[in-house]
C-alpha cells in the first residue's frame, strides 16, 4: 500500500450527532421552526452535501431559504461545538496511521468539507495531528463535492500515486461511490448514522480499522 486515505472528518472521529444539533442550531437562530430527529437526518445521508440538504428539505416543506447562509451558520456553530466536545478518534485509527508512517505509507485526508471544519476536527482530536498527513483535501482544493471523482484525483496527483496502490476509508455512501469512480479500494467504515447505508460498492465493511489488513488489500501492486 502507498497511501491510505481517510475520506471524510468523521473517518476520524464520529462527529454525525454533532452535526445534526448543528443543524439543529442553525435553524433556530434562522427562526425555520424546523428540527431534525434523528431518524430523518439518517435517510437524508444517502446524499452529500451540507447546503443541498437543506435546500431540498425547504423545498420538501415548500419554503424558501437562504440555504447558503443556514448552512454557514450551521458550520460555525460545528466549529463552536467541536471546540467544547470531547471526541475521541474512532477505533483503529490512530494505530493505523502510526502503522503507515512506520512501513512509510503516505497518509492523506480527502474531504470535500470546509478547511475550517477540517481545522475544528483535528484542533478538537488532539491524537492526530494535521502534520501526519501527507496530503489534506477540502472544498477549496476542488470545485465538484462527491460523490464526484475530483477529491481522489486532486490526492492522488498531489500524493504522485497510482489509484491502484491506495486504499481509501469512507463513511457514507457518496464517499465510497466517489473512491470507486477513482479506481481506488474503498474500505467501508460507517458511522453511528450511516451504519444501515448500502456499502456494497466497497471491498469490505468494518467497526475497526485494522493496519494489516488494509496493507493486505493492495499486496503486489507497490
């Protein structure tokens, strides 16, 4: 294995809760009179993209909103969240980068989320550092959100790296169809809320990250 790519923020730390009461938060101080249960947040992951989300909910309800401006509202008050929460990385993780700097494995982190969430993230997990990573993807590296191939493509010049050398870890469904429009392997590592998606694209689904067995996925092709 090359590279190993972690393919949203929640790859590292499950911060799914936080961003509904985000949500939650931002349409209150929006005055929307709207509140997401859980439940119908889960089914509203099967897409990405924060802003297209509430855009297509107001339609739902037949409303208009400035979708643009509740979801920067929302992302400040992630970041303020973030900021206050105690988050822990999710299991396997911080083993598995040490296992790659260790067998010089590059590392990268490929979201097409805010470079200010990604700051919030890794300000708020101190286990892993920004530094680790070789290379850090966000929404101002490209123009296409995934399930668009752009993200993979933008790493994998930057790393100088084969599709066929790397593995990737998503957590919902649009990041794993984005890794595979990329030609690279994905690992499938749902969160608490995208658990019942349908990951069959990806090679494996798993709970935990485990170093070996993600090195095993690309045996013979470095």
């Amino acid at each position: 294995m090359a590279a190993i790519l972690f393919g949203s923020i929640s790859t590292l730390a499950d911060t799914s809760e936080i961003q509904r009461q985000a949500f939650n938060d931002a349409f209150a101080a929006h005055d929307l009179g709207w509140t997401w249960e859980r439940k119908d947040y889960i089914e509203m992951l099967a897409s990405n993209g924060g802003a297209a989300r509430i855009a297509e909910y107001a339609h739902s309800r037949g409303e208009e909103v400035d979708s643009a401006a509740v979801h920067s509202t929302k992302s400040e008050i992630f970041q303020k969240l973030l900021a206050n929460s105690d988050v822990d990385p999710r299991p396997g993780v911080v083993e598995t980068i040490a296992d790659a700097k260790k067998h010089d494995v590059k590392v990268g982190l490929v979201t097409t989320t805010s470079p200010e969430n990604v700051n919030a993230l890794l300000g708020a997990l101190t286990a892993v550092d920004v530094d680790l990573f070789d290379v850090v993807v966000d929404s101002a590296s490209v123009s296409q959100g995934k399930p668009d191939r752009a993200a993979y493509m933008f790493a994998l010049g930057r790393l100088g790296e084969n599709a066929k050398n790397c593995v990737a870890i998503e957590d919902n469904v649009g990041g794993v169809a984005a890794a595979v429009a990329a030609h690279v392997r994905c690992v499938a590592f749902p969160n608490a809320n995208t658990v019942g998606g349908d990951f069959s694209a990806a090679v494996e689904t798993v709970d935990r990250l485990d170093a070996d067995r993600l090195r095993s996925l690309t045996e013979g092709n470095r």
